[in-house]
C-alpha cells in the first residue's frame, strides 16, 4: 500500500486539533501514514498545540511533518502549502475538527483506487443555521473535544452495514497527490467558499471517478470549533447561527469568482457531482455570444444577491 499523507490545517481551533490528532494516533499504521498539520495563524496558542501534536505523533511512530504561519493566508493557501509538505502518494484532505474512530484505516484502504477521488462520509450534529448534508449521517455523538467519548464513535462506526459506493464527493476525502497537481490544486484566488466546488469540477473534467463510501464514517464537529470557546459552545449554539457578515461576503465573492471562472454559476448541492455544463475555464474557450450575456448576467445578479443577503444579516441582528 503507497503511503498516505493526511493533511491538516489548523486556525485556533486548539482543544479540537488535539482531539482530532488523538484519533489518529489510535488509528493509524506507522509504515503506511503520515500527518501533515500547518498552522495558518491563530497565534501562540496554536503553534503552541502543533508543536506538542507534533511530539505525540513522534511518540507513537508517526511521520509528522508541521509549520506554523503567524500570517492568517486563508484555507486555499493553506491547503497548498500542506499538500507541498507532503510526500505521500496519497491525499487525505480533513478538518481539525474532525475525529476518526478505530477501524477506519481498514475500510479505506481498499478502495484507494487510481484515478478515483475518494469521500469519507461525516457524522454530524445538527446546529442553528447548519443541518448536516443529505449525504452525511445527523448524530449528536459530542460537542466537547476534551470530554469527547471515541468508544462511541466507534460503535458507530461498527453498527454501519457494508455499503456499496455511491457517486458524490466531498470533503474529507483522498486522492492521489499526482491528481491533485495535475489539475492545478486548489485555486487560491478563491477566499474560501466556492473552492471546493472548482476543484470538484477540475477533477470530473480530466475523468477521475468521484465516489463515496457511505461505510467509512468519522465524526466532524461541524464548524463549533470556529465559533465559540468551549466553555461557551453550550449556551451560544441555543441561539446563533454559523453565519457571519464576514462569512457571507466571502461566499458572495466565491460565487462571483466560479461564474468569472467558468461562466456560469456552481450548481451542485453539497456531496453532488458537479452539473455545470463546461469543458474548460472560460479563458481557455471560445464562448458564444449567449454565453458572454448570460455570464455577464449572471455576475449582475449575484452582485444583487450579494447585497441583499448582507441586507437581510442586518436586518436579522436588528430584529
């Protein structure tokens, strides 16, 4: 089996990264992984907590390769410099937030398939403003990375029925690093949102398969990490929402980014395959008159969108 490098990139979310790297070191074979965490700021804390993941991953045997940036780049960068650390054969992309149970390692192993793109499924709990995706499974299982209880996450993981793919993808998922370059990583003019979808899109378009193994589960936190302390994350998630102003501009950028991109907008739902009718970026073709109106179109309206969704943010904190 070639090596697999799981990549990581952290900001703050300190308690949840060590959760996370815990997992991992119960779960993984020495021989066959390594793990890459880079630290996209988020202060002395942070390079604090990758420096001691850093030495329990030692510890246990497991290649650890790790940076901290005291500059806050963003994710698309971030994923970029982690995946030029790495010297796996194989990408795993995960969250900071996320826990692996026991047994996952045997479950993906065998599907790592060259030219297929790889999704793992997550276990998430349902929050104001964020219901888990169709594709994932809606379980409570904790909010607390440092009470968190991995013996039930692995009965969860048990209790799964054998389970054939299905088409979709998402993030977490693996892929080989030679795919990933080959379509040019993840592109960093995105400020975040609307990345994974072009990368998704770039990946369908050279005819790598894109699956998912409804059997291999792992539990994602579900962006608690980003919001709150842990102290407060029981009171605030009563009452608030993930989304904030900065987070709905971003997404507002990210949509005018893919239709500048492709020319036309990011039509799938979270876990589909991309549906967007396009062959090429749309400076790499020659577009018809039609499509030059309907991108042109399309960037006006999502500048009107744009603005009234941060209208009704507004509105919503005033209420």
């Amino acid at each position: 089996m070639n090596k697999i490098s799981v990549i990581v990139t952290t900001y703050r979310a300190v308690s949840y990264l060590r959760c996370c790297i815990d997992s991992l070191i119960r779960s993984l074979s020495p021989e066959k992984f390594e793990v890459v965490i880079y630290g996209d700021g988020g202060g002395a804390q942070s390079e604090q907590e990758i420096e001691i993941c850093r030495t329990k991953l030692r510890v246990a045997g497991i290649d650890c390769t790790t940076r901290y940036n005291a500059d806050n780049l963003g994710i698309c960068p971030a994923l970029n410099r982690a995946v030029a650390m790495a010297s796996g054969d194989w990408l795993l992309f995960i969250n900071d937030d996320m826990v692996f149970p026991k047994t996952w390692v045997a479950r993906v192993e065998p599907l790592l398939v060259p030219g297929r793109v790889l999704s793992l499924v997550a276990i998430e709990p349902s929050l104001p403003g964020r219901r888990p995706a169709g594709c994932f499974y809606s379980a409570n299982l904790g909010l607390h990375p440092t009470t968190f209880d991995f013996a039930r996450l692995d009965r969860f993981q048990e209790a799964l029925s054998p389970t054939p793919l299905t088409v979709g993808v998402n993030y977490p998922f693996c892929v080989e690093k030679k795919l990933f370059v080959q379509v040019g990583a993840v592109d960093e003019q995105f400020p975040g949102p609307y990345h994974d979808p072009d990368l998704f899109l770039r990946f369908s378009l050279i005819g790598a398969a894109l699956v998912r193994s409804p059997w291999c589960a792992l539990y994602h936190f579900s962006g608690v990490s980003l919001r709150f302390s842990e102290v407060a994350v029981g009171a605030a998630l009563m009452t608030t929402g993930r989304q904030s102003l900065e987070w709905i501009r971003k997404e507002n950028q990210g949509r005018r980014i893919f239709i500048e991109k492709w020319g036309v907008k990011p039509k799938a739902r979270f876990g589909d395959l991309p549906r967007v009718q396009v062959k090429a970026p749309w400076n790499q073709r020659s577009p018809t008159g039609w499509e030059s109106f309907m991108r042109q179109w399309n960037l006006y309206w999502e500048g009107v969108r744009g603005r009234l969704r941060e209208f009704r943010y507004r509105s919503s904190l005033r209420s």
